[in-house]
C-alpha cells in the first residue's frame, strides 16, 4: 500500500520563508547598504512588491493547472523529452544553488565559529546533515521546518532587537540615499533572493492547489518582512559607507549587543541561528533535487542516488571556490539566480494555455 | 587416626562427570503426522509418544466419546504421572440410574482445589444419586444443567482449547459417552495484591497500580470507565505459552482501522513464549531502531482509562504489571495523570519546568562542551575565570572529563536499581556524595563538572516517562560527541538529525511529533500546555476518534441559565 505524502501550509510556508531568510545571514543586509547606501532597505520593499506581483501572474496561471508539480506540467505541454529537459534544468540550478550555498555557509561558519577547524570538515558536517535530510525524505524535513525555523528567527530577532538601543536614526539619511535609480536596480537584481520560490512548484501536490494562494502571499510577506527588518537594523546601526565593508553583517550586529555586565557577547547565538536555518535550507534544496531526480528519470527508488549526488555538490562547491567569480554576492550571480523565478514562468505559460491541469484530479501529483 | 590421613595415601572417591549429551534423534514425524488419534493406541509408537510432545495437529482433533481413550491423550499430552503438578482423578457418576464413569485434571497450585471438591466433584458424585425429576433426553445438558452448579463452565470439543484452559488454571471434565468435555475456570494462585505505583507516583490521584493478573488489571480498567461500550478482547501470544491478552477500547470512540490493526500485530506475533509486555512492544512497535519509545507502557489503571476515552487503544498481557497504550505521540510522553487532578495554572507551571528539564537533560552537557571548547566569548569573563581556576589542575579535556562523569553517573544509577532498596539508596549516597568529593579532591573533575552533572541528573528525573529518559540519557552522549567536534555547529547538527528521526516515525499511522509536525488544526487542548478542564471540548483529531467531542462547549451549565442551558446539550 503507497502511503500518501501531504502536509499543511504552515509547514510549506516555513520551509520557503526558510529559503529566502537564509539569505539575511549571508550578506543580504550588506549588499542593500552597496547598492541603495542609506536607503538601502527600500531595496526588499522594492523586491517584495516586484515579487507580489510577479506571484499574483504564478497564481492566474495556476487556475488551469490544478494540483500538479512543475514537471507534470512540462509533460502535459511537451510529453516526456520536455519533462527530462525541464526536470534537468531545474535539477542543475538547484543544484548550483546547493553547491554556492555549501561553499558560502561552511566558508562563514569557518570564519566566524570554527577557525581552527579545516574548511573541508566543515563543509562535510553540512554534507552529513543534507544526506540525513534526503535519506528521511521530504515529508520529515519539511516538518522539522514548522518548529525548527520559528526558533531559529526568534534568535534572530532576539539579535536585532538587542542591538535597538544603539540604533542612530541618522544612519538613514539622506532619505534616499544614492538617488531612486540603485534603488529600482537593487530591488530587480535582489528579485534573486526570492529565486528558491521554485521550490513552492514542486511543494503543490502536497498541500493541493487551493492553498497556492496562501502559502505564497504569505511566504512574501514574512520573508519581505524579515528582509526588510534585517537590512534597516543594519542599517541603523552602522552608518552605510561602514556596512557596505561589513561581512557577515548580522554576526556583527551580535557583537554589539550589551546587557549589563553578565550577557556581554551573544553572537554565538547567530552560530547557532545560523546553523540551524543553513542545514535546513540545504537540507531542503538537496532533499528536493532528489525528488526532482528520482521523478525525472522515474527512478524506484532514490537512496542509491543520495551519496553520489552529494559527493558531486561538494566537489563543485570547490570547484567554484577556485574560481574567481564571487557567485554568492555578485551581481552576476544576481543575474544567474533569476532563473529560478523564470524557469517556472516558461513551462506555466504555456501549461497554462494549454489547460493542463483540467483532466487531473485533485492532489494527482506524483507524491506518492 | 585424623594424623595418620596425612601421612598414608588414599584415593579420592571418584566423582562421576556429567557430560551434556546431544539428544537422542527421534522420529517424531509419525507422532506428528498422525492423521488419527489411533495411533494414541499403537504400541510401536510408545517410545515415539513417550520423547516426542504432542503436536498442534494432535490437539485440534475432536475429543472422543470414549472416556478411556480421552484419558490417555490427556496422559500423553502431559506426560501424567511424569508431570508432577498435575493431578487427575477418576470417578463415577449416577444418571438416571446409569453408572457412568468420569475424569477430571486440573494442575495443583493454579487451581482452587476447594472449588473443585465442593462445587464439581461433590455435585457429580453425590447430587447425581438424588432423584431429579427431569427426563435425561440429552446426558450432556443433563449434566450441564443439574449437576454442575459452578458459575463459570464451558462445553470444550477439542484438545487444544482444553488444554489451554487448563494450563490457565482450569480443569477438565470428561464423562464417559460425551464427545466434548467441560472446561471448569476454577483458578485460583498466588499473586501480588493491588498495590501504589512504584515508577509513576502522584500525590494527587488514585493510588492503585497494575499486578500480574490479566483479569484484576481489565477489572481495574472498567472500574474505573464504567462505561458500557468498553470492549476487552481476548487473544493469546506465543505459541507455546499461550499468554492471554486482552485488547481494550471504547468502540464507540476508537477508530476501527486503529483497532484492527492493533489486533492485527498482536496476533501476528510468532514466537515461543512471552512473558512480559516489554516484550510485547518491541514485537509491535513501528521503529526499532529509534531511541524514542513508541507506546506507551504504564502501570496506572486511571491513565490507561483516560487515553482509551481519548480512542486510545491498550493491550493488557498477563504476567505484567505494566499495560501498553497506543498510539503515542511525543507529549504524551511528558504528561502524567496528575496534570488532570491539578489545577490549570499549576499544571501549565509544572509542564514548563518538565519541558525546561527534558531540554537540560538532553543539551546541557553538550552544550557546555560547545561553549567552553568553542564559544567561550559567551560565557561572562568572571563565569569564565571561575571555570578556568576550577579546571587548572585537572588533566583531562573537558570532553574527557564529561564522558567519565556521565559514564559514572550511569553506572551509579544501574548499580542503584539492582542492588536491593536500603543498599541502593547507599549506593546512591556513596557514589553522589563520596565519590564526587573524592574525585574533585583528586583533581579528575573539576566541580563545575560536578554541578552540570547533577543538573543533568536533575533534568532526567523530571521526565515521566522511564522509557523516553532512556532514549534522552543515550541521545545525551552524541549530544557531547558533536559538541566537542563542532561547537553550535555540531549541537545545531545533532538537532536536525535527531528532529529528522522522530519526524519521521509515526506510531501506528500517527506521526510521533504530532501535534507540532504535522501541525494539526484540531481544538484538541491538551498539547505541551493545557487548557482549563472545562475548555477540553474534543479528544485529539490525530486518533481520528468516532466521536470527536468529549464535551459540549459549555460543561458547566449551571454558569448559565437553565434555558439556555437546555438548547446548548440539546444541540450539541
């Protein structure tokens, strides 16, 4: 007897709300303060609107498409051939994605936490919990989701509050700051922030299609929100000319953080924080380019293909390390993640036209 | 002459050397094979009857109206007279004036042997010569009806379902020219008494807790619910031994694909003998390898009467104190029955402390490894200055120090439980006090240790459930490993994996992190905080029960008037 796979919204809005957070503590706030200067935290209120928009199209096209997963849909408008070409395209940017992803978080966490410690070790504890992640499947990681990111964003916020008291209000003039033009700019080349949306494509046979809705309106508006309070703390506290220099800019808003003489430093909690949303968010991207795999190549069984395709993202994780080309905070790389939000739109216009979905029952998805 | 034993030579007497021998083979597929119980009668195949044991093919048969034949299975099936707790005994009984011969066994010591006298043999030996005046159309009813006024009796017609009656406490009846016997539930044995609760005490609540007999735990069990819609079903485990058991739920509340498949892996199980409900549920249980425990085993007859009103279902085996109850999910395995008898806001306080100590006794140790060895900028410079002065002299990494401290303290626990009750709290005393003090003298622990030691020790004790403390004392230890190996990074790690592994178990089809993953939408209230008992409106969704409500929305109607009262009962 199969057993049907489902979950609720709450769960797949933790693990895409996951998704874009992550990108706070890396170098989101960072890379706000380089492109707006001083008004750098209109940048997520830019994106967040650009994105709504963006989502409500993804919402009109799925009306005729029903409960059905990106590579359903790419076999409905162009049988098996355009499912396998679609099914790899997005195998491969997800997987890009895990490999810059692996390399930038071991790389922090090296340099902030674990300095003694060999790069290659760090990374390996990272491979060990996204294999842990792909072997209990997608039900569990997306689960642990629901409790294990709420704690997470609490020591995050608990960060950024700590730091209020030192908040200078002055920080954010002139208004706006290097003129509306980086602004606008920003805001579309930060869209890639919003890139691992594609995964809420693959999520919609496991919550069923009426949901669409919910979850990604409100996946916007708490990742809009967490992005925008992350990057105006930062820049409240630093003046921007001194946070565009910053790495890691929430670990060095937890060094500032003072209460009295017994909590004097708490950036390990940002170790922590840090931690637990990386693994995840690895976890999930790697846990969903197996089930992309397996689906794909309609593969019985995924297992045997879980080490191997690990191994391959860590070899390519030091690949990129080699190359000069900064993919995690590059504007090219900006350019690169965009095609997470327009891998989607090529295979739903057209399933869209063609009225995919109309046959398919409720919940006919593959996620058995 | 004792002297001279030393000087003069004598041989020792020559002890003989037991020697374990291989059995000697034996053919006992003809005695198994036996397509007819004539073979009961054949002399060739007396050694074969006499090494081999009776099969299962054998004991299905019919009983025989031939009362000489029914004595000689029953012989060979016990091995009478080798068998030396089994008593059997012939006698004659008068039937509208016919002379017929009869023949009871029962085992000694299982058996109420005044019962059997006075109320079986007594009344077929001596009543059956009064002249009842009633025609003996059909002797057995004959029987049944007149002669045998004992409560709990039953026709039996085959060998298999007597003998386990018999092995049960029961006695067998055979009269001569009836093709059934009669099977008499005359038992009666030493056993423990209804005592308190020895590992789930409460001050406020009942104070009984299970014993060993099937038949006074189900009693328990429905004293308490009083509800008629309470089902016991009966079944046996083991093939040899034949334990019963008893499945109890509340059929119009407990979901049937619940029931059956609860019904369904207890009578699956193909083993030999069982002997305890530990047993029992690691034969059921979804995961073996998971250190978390997926049913619940209790010995208080009030918690199991509060889950099966939940739709929970229980299995009571004899010879257990300790009854299973399924599904489990993880909260309930940090509730005890007297958050029910406490009030709200003490219930919510004590739940908090609970959980606080279920996060000590699995993170605290690990979580002091990260800090000193990795994030020692967290840790205030005077803390700091005090553990490091602490730790001077001490030869060992913390790591190291830990492990032996964690390490002891086990062993100081196990030693405590075997050893009998005054030596174990002296141990306890010994190894806590003494031990500890010596070793911090001796500059093999620092006494920072010490304390994060006892705290942990603390936090374990506040868990209330024995079998869930297990798993998070064994959790605790790769807690320490990932700690020492990668900080926050490591414990961050271990808190995936080990969330990974309970997400993904479920106990009987109910997901083990229920209700927090999946996260369910029901009113059920009683979750990791409770609500007032009067809010307590459905029994939990994730049972899927047939009756979702377990009170209307206003339980305490006299907060209302009567009018109004009256319209809410009515539609609820």
């Amino acid at each position: 007897m199969k057993t049907r796979i489902s979950f609720g919204t709450w769960e797949a809005i933790t693990v895409l709300v996951n998704l874009i957070f992550v990108q706070v503590l890396l170098s989101y706030p960072q890379d706000m303060a380089a492109f707006g200067g001083s008004a750098g935290w209109m940048i997520p209120v830019v994106s967040t609107l650009l994105i709504l928009i963006y989502f409500s199209i993804i919402v009109a096209l799925y009306k005729n498409i029903g409960s059905m997963d990106l590579l359903d849909i790419s076999q409905k408008v162009g049988g098996k051939v355009f499912m396998v070409i679609m099914g790899f395209l997005t195998a491969g940017f997800l997987f890009f994605e895990l490999s810059t992803g692996l390399g930038g978080f071991s790389q922090v966490l090296k340099m902030i936490s674990l300095d003694k410690s060999p790069l290659g070790f760090v990374e390996i504890l990272f491979l060990l919990g996204i294999i842990c992640c792909a072997y209990f499947g997608i039900e569990a990681v997306v689960r642990i989701n629901a409790f294990l990111l709420p704690a997470a964003i609490v020591g995050f916020l608990l960060i950024t509050i700590g730091v209020i008291p030192q908040f200078k209000i002055n920080n954010l003039l002139p208004i706006l700051g290097n003129g509306y033009m980086p602004v606008v700019r920003g805001g579309l080349y930060k869209l890639s922030a919003f890139s691992s949306m594609i995964i809420l494509f693959f999520l919609v046979p496991f919550f069923k299609s009426r949901y669409i809705k919910r979850v990604g309106y409100m996946t916007i508006l708490i990742s809009g929100l967490l992005l925008f309070w992350a990057t105006l703390s930062f820049l409240l506290l630093y003046p921007y000319q001194i946070s565009a220099e910053n790495k890691v800019p929430v670990f060095q808003m937890a060094k500032h953080i003072e209460f009295g003489n017994f909590i004097q430093r708490i950036e390990s909690v940002f170790v922590l924080v840090c931690s637990i949303s990386s693994l995840l968010y690895l976890g999930v991207i790697f846990t969903f380019i197996i089930h992309i795999i397996k689906k794909t190549l309609s593969l019985k069984k995924s297992r045997p293909i879980i080490l191997p395709v690990a191994i391959l993202a860590l070899t390519l994780s030091d690949k990129l390390k080699g190359m000069k080309i900064d993919l995690v905070n590059s504007r090219l790389s900006d350019l690169i993640w965009l095609v997470g939000l327009g891998l989607p739109l090529v295979i739903l216009i057209p399933g869209a036209l063609k009225k995919a979905g109309r046959r398919i029952e409720e919940g006919g998805g593959g996620n058995e | 002459m004792g002297f001279l034993n030393y000087l003069i030579f004598k041989e020792h007497n020559k002890t003989e050397e037991f020697v374990l021998r291989e059995n000697k083979r034996r053919d006992c597929d003809t005695v198994h094979n036996a397509a007819s119980l004539d073979v009961f009668e054949k002399e060739a195949l007396e050694d074969d009857f006499t090494d081999c044991t009776v099969s299962d093919e054998i004991l299905k048969k019919k009983i025989s109206g031939d009362l000489g034949f029914n004595i000689n299975v029953i012989k060979k099936i016990y091995k009478i007279p080798g068998n030396s707790d089994l008593v059997s005994r012939q006698f004659n009984i008068t039937v509208a004036d016919k002379v017929l011969k009869g023949f009871i066994v029962f085992i000694d010591g299982l058996t109420d042997r005044v019962s059997i006298s006075n109320n079986i043999l007594q009344p077929l030996m001596l009543l059956s010569n009064i002249d009842i005046r009633e025609d003996v159309k059909n002797l057995g009813e004959f029987i049944y009806n007149r002669l045998l006024p004992f409560n709990q009796i039953k026709k039996v017609d085959n060998y298999k379902e007597l003998v386990g009656n018999i092995n049960f406490g029961g006695c067998g009846i055979f009269i001569d020219g009836l093709d059934y016997a009669f099977a008499a539930d005359v038992k009666s044995w030493e056993h423990r008494t209804v005592s308190s609760p020895n590992s789930e005490t409460v001050i406020r609540g009942p104070q009984e807790a299970f014993n060993e007999q099937l038949r006074a735990n189900t009693a328990l069990i429905r004293k308490i619910l009083k509800d008629k819609d309470l089902m016991v079903e009966g079944t046996t485990v083991g093939k040899r031994s034949n334990t019963p058991c008893a499945i109890l739920y509340i059929r119009d509340i407990a979901n049937d694909s619940l029931v059956h498949e609860v019904i369904r892996r207890v009578k699956g199980i193909k083993v030999d003998y069982i002997f305890d409900t530990g047993e029992l549920e690691q034969l059921i249980e979804d995961n073996t390898v998971l250190a978390a425990p997926q049913i619940i085993a209790t010995e208080r007859p009030d918690r199991v009467a509060m889950m099966l009103a939940q739709g929970n279902i229980a299995v009571v085996m004899d010879g257990s104190p300790f009854v299973l109850v399924m599904p489990a999910t993880i909260t309930e395995f940090l509730h005890t029955t007297e958050d029910t008898n406490i009030r709200y806001p003490y219930v919510n306080f004590i739940r908090i402390i609970r959980i606080i100590g279920v996060l000590i006794a699995l993170l605290l140790p690990g979580l002091y490894i990260a800090v000193t060895n990795f994030h020692q900028e967290m840790i205030p410079t005077n803390l700091l200055f005090a553990i490091e002065a602490s730790r001077e002299n001490v030869p060992f990494p913390s790591v190291v120090e830990i492990l032996i401290m964690e390490f002891s303290f086990e062993l100081i626990r196990e030693a405590g439980i075997r050893v009998p009750g005054a030596i174990g709290s002296t141990i306890g005393i010994v190894g806590g006090l003494i031990l500890g003090q010596a070793a911090v003298s001796a500059n093999l622990v620092s006494p920072i240790m010490i304390i994060i030691v006892a705290i942990t020790a603390l936090g374990s004790f506040s868990i209330p459930s024995f079998s869930m403390s297990f798993s998070i004392r064994l959790i605790r230890f790769a807690y320490i490993i990932l700690g020492a190996t990668a900080g926050f990074l490591g414990i961050a790690l271990g808190l995936l994996v080990n969330s990974l592994m309970l997400a993904a178990s479920k106990s009987f089809g109910v997901p083990f992190l229920t209700p927090f993953g999946p996260i369910t939408n029901g009113k059920y209230s009683d979750k990791l905080s409770r609500k007032p008992i009067w809010k307590q409106e459905n029994r939990p969704d994730y049972l899927n029960p047939k009756d979702i409500k377990s009170q209307p929305r206003i339980s305490r109607s006299w907060t209302v008037k009567n009018n109004e009262s009256e319209g809410d009962e009515d539609e609820d």
